[in-house]
C-alpha cells in the first residue's frame, strides 16, 4: 500500500493545484481525523481537491495504482468510510463555494460543503434548502443517501430537492446527471450514496423559509409510554408543517432541566411548525401538555438557529455506533422494548432516536428515486454516544442487543446513512426491490468498483469474479 500512495503522490505532485498531505507532513495530522473517534485510521495519502481538474486528475491516478481510495466531504460518515489505512483519501474540503441564485429559487453547493455552508449563503436570501440538523456535517454523503432533517415533511428529502449532479466517475471523466441527461445515474445518486463516482457539484431547489416555531420539553419515565402512543397516533394525521422528534435519553444534569429528572430516563420532545405562527400552537401544545411543566418552553427560532441548536450535542472525536431501521406501525410490543431500552441506556449521551417521515418525502413514488420506499414512516435510529475507549464493548453489545430485540417487527429497509460499518449485509435491504436496478448503474458507471469505501453496492462483475 505504501509504494501504491508513493505511485499516486509521484503522479499528482507536478499538476496537483491542491495539498498532498502524507504522514509526517504537516497538517496530516489533522486531516486524518474523521468524526467517529472509533475510527482512527492513517491513510498513505491526502488529496485535498481544490477543483474538479484535482478531483479527475486524483481518480485517475488512484485508479491507475489500484490503491484503496476514500472520498471525504464533512468526515461525518458513521461508519467511517471517508478515511483508510496506508490508502488516499480523495478530500473536498476545500470544495465548499454555494452560489445561489434568489430569484430561480435555486443554488449551486460544491461537494465539500458542509450543512452550516449552505445554510448561512441561502439564508442571506431568505431561502432553505432542506438537509440535516447538524451544521457541521457534510451534504455530499448526507444528500447521496437520502437527507432527512427538520423540513422532511414539509419539503421533502435532500435528494428529492436536487436536480442535477456533476460528477467524476471511476475512468475520471465528468459527467452530468439529471432528469434529461443520464437519468438512470441521476436515478441512483438521490439513495445511493458515493457508489458511482465523486460528485462535485449539486445543482438543487430552494425554498422560502427564514424561522420556525420550536417546542421543547421534557417526559419523565412514567409518562414515556403514553407519550409514544399518543406521538404514533396523532403523527398519522398530522399537518405537514408539523415535526415532532422524540429521543429516549437520560436527562442531562443542565440547569435547564427539573432537578428530578436530571439523569433519569425521559422522553425529550422537539417541535417545529414551519406554517402560519397562530395556526400552530394547538398543535405544539397537543405534545406539550405530556411533558414535565417545567421542562417546557415554545418561541420563534431563526432557520439558522435552529440548524445548529444541537451542534455542541455531537462533537468530533467522540466515540459513536448506530443501528437504524424503519416501522409501519409502532406496535405496543415495540413500545414496551423501547421502554426496556431507555431504562438500560449505558451512557448519559446515548440516545434512541425517533422520527416521523411522512409529509412531502412520502409523496416521491418508490421507484422515482434510488432512496425508494418512503412508506414507513417510523424511523429509529439508536445512537450510542460514549468517550473512553474501554467502554466500547458495553455500548455497541447494547446497540446490537436492543436492535435485535427491535428488529422483528422494524420493516425490512435501512437508511444507508443511519449504518454503521459492520452492516454490508444489511446493503441489499436498504434498496430491497431496486437492489437488480441499482446494481446495473453500478455495473456500468462503476465496474472495477473503485468506490467501495461506502454502504457498497457491487458491480456485477466483481460479483461474479469473487463467486
Ligand atoms: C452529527 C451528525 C448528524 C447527522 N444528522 C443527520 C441528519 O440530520 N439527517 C441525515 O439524513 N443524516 C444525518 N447524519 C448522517 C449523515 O447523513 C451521514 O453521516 C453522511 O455520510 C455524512 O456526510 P459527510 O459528507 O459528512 O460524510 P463523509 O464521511 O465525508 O463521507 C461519507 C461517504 O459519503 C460519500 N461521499 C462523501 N462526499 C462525497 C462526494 N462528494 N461524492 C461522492 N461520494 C461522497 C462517500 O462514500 C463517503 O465515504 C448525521 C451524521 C452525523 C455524524
């Protein structure tokens, strides 16, 4: 591996506009590092990409040496795919121009953009584009396996609001995908995650939105069941400006929170209404009145705030493991796990994650797009949230223990960015009866599949070679 990232380096160095970073230089250190502290790992090679002519020119060269190659935009992946040992890394960071255009309602987000990037460029003009809750994570893999966020129900996925892809696929040549131009790619780049090549450019939809409404509060263990029950009920009918997330957590041990909850077992409710500010409060308050009274508050957030609200929540460097999967129903029996669940959580920043889809991503037909069935739509995610090293084992046995006591009655399907990097057997599942269709885009965008380092799809010509 190491004479492969020498080969690269000796390739790139003379027409590279980027940094090539190799161990020992300076500033590798800090590049190597990714988001999940699980996964330190030291790669031969960093390319950091400064345009499309670095990008094509660092596949081709990776491509040429055989080298085992990651591609990295914000370093969030879960399962930490966007790094490797004694391989290149393939890194976007200094990728991150939006240019957005107020008017058409639309924007152009390079491929090393992070949430808080786009975020703070389309507000300026009044605008959103729909993704995730964290702004310090990338939108490349956020928007290529799905994107879910606080404005799912009301717009749509990330991927439902892109029209257009510029990417660099395996044999480096650049190549357009949209709804008239390579429409089966563009198909399978909106759920497919990195599997066809690196994208280095997203052409997207925006929409009007400067601030919502946001409620919080706080259930305290003997209220959690009904509170579910009543969430799994009231969600079905719901109006589209409504998102109600619940975690099941351990309280904080904040001045914020009631003396007698604090590091007891809760239910921790967030709302937002992104309608009409006095249409929304009985709606708010239909959740509000299960919540401890003095865990609750209810005011006007700005979008901006409100996307980096839990920022400090999820810091780099910590350790973190997941298991995800989808519900029709939230039956009683999975109610009652649940609630075995939070009251074994081993660490006091773990948290049983609950949403519900429905809305606008309900409205894009299974097949419309690679990320496919939206008809469940429960979604859990368990997120271990740990620091030492020696509390490994404890915390990922309990994600898999409660996972599996979970998952007889989860929906077959996955969310690809909700995995972590020990589930390639769970790849098949997120894409069920698309799997034949996105494994011929895969066969002939990708049939050598150099972009492996992902929730990997392979090409059938690898399969049939390894059978
Ligand atoms: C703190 C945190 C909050 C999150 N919140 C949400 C949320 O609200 N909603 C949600 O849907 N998900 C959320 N996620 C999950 C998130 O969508 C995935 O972790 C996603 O992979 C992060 O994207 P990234 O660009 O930072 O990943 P990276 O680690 O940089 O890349 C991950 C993978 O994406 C692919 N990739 C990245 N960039 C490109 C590119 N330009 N071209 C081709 N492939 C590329 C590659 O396969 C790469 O291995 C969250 C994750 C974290 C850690």
């Amino acid at each position: 591996m190491a004479e492969a990232s020498e080969e690269v380096y000796s390739s790139l160095h003379q027409r590279f506009r980027g940094e090539l970073l190799r161990p020992g230089d300076s500033g590798y250190e800090d590049a190597r590092i990714i988001w999940n502290g699980m996964v330190a790992r030291t790669p031969g090679l960093i390319a950091r990409c400064t345009d499309v002519n670095d990008v094509q020119n660092a596949v081709r060269a990776a491509s040429a040496s055989g080298i085992l190659t990651a591609i990295r935009c914000g370093g969030h992946s879960l399962a930490g795919f966007s790094t490797c040992d004694g391989g290149l890394v393939i890194d976007l960071t200094r990728m991150r121009q939006v240019t957005v255009d107020p008017t058409k309602r639309r924007a152009t987000i390079a491929g090393g953009c992070l949430l808080g990037s786009i975020d703070s460029a389309t507000q300026k003009a009044g605008l959103v584009f729909p993704a995730g809750v964290v702004s310090h994570t990338g939108a490349s893999g956020l928007i290529l396996g799905g994107g879910t966020g606080w404005l799912t129900r009301r717009l749509g996925l990330s991927c439902d609001n892109v029209e257009g892809f510029t990417v660099v696929t395996a044999d480096s040549s650049v190549v357009r995908a949209n709804s008239k131009e390579n429409p089966d790619l563009f198909w399978a780049l909106r759920g497919g995650g990195g599997n066809f090549g690196v994208v280095t450019e997203f052409e997207v939809k925006l929409h009007p939105l400067t601030s919502v409404v946001l409620a919080e509060g706080l259930t305290s263990e003997s209220g959690i069941r009904g509170l579910l029950e009543s969430w799994r009920d009231f969600m079905a009918d719901a109006p589209i400006d409504l998102k109600w997330n619940i975690d099941l957590r351990l309280a904080p041990q904040t001045r914020k929170v009631p003396i007698e909850l604090r590091g007891r077992p809760v239910a921790s409710s967030s709302l937002i209404w992104t309608g009409d500010p006095e249409v929304g409060p009985p709606y708010l308050q239909h959740a509000l009145s299960m919540c401890s009274p003095d865990s609750v508050s209810s005011k006007i957030v700005s979008f901006l705030n409100l996307q980096t609200m839990a920022d400090s929540d999820f810091p780099h460097g910590r350790r973190y493991y997941t298991k995800s999967g989808y519900f029709t129903y939230l039956d009683d029996s999975s109610i009652d796990r649940l609630m075995e669940a939070v009251s074994t959580i081993p660490s006091s920043e773990t948290q049983i994650e609950l949403a519900y889809l429905g809305g606008a991503a309900a409205r894009i037909g299974a097949h419309e797009t690679a990320f496919g069935d939206r008809s469940s739509p429960f979604i859990l995610n368990l997120l271990a949230n740990w620091s030492e090293p020696s509390a490994d084992a404890s915390n990922v046995a309990w994600i898999r223990g409660t996972f599996n006591k979970l998952r007889p009655a989860m929906k077959p399907g996955v969310y690809v960015n909700f995995m972590s990097g020990d589930e390639q057997d769970r790849v098949p599942e997120a894409y069920h009866e698309r799997w034949d269709r996105i494994v011929s885009v895969k066969s002939h965008y990708d049939p050598n599949n150099f972009f492996r380092l992902n929730q990997n799809i392979p090409p059938r010509r690898v399969g049939a070679r390894n059978s």
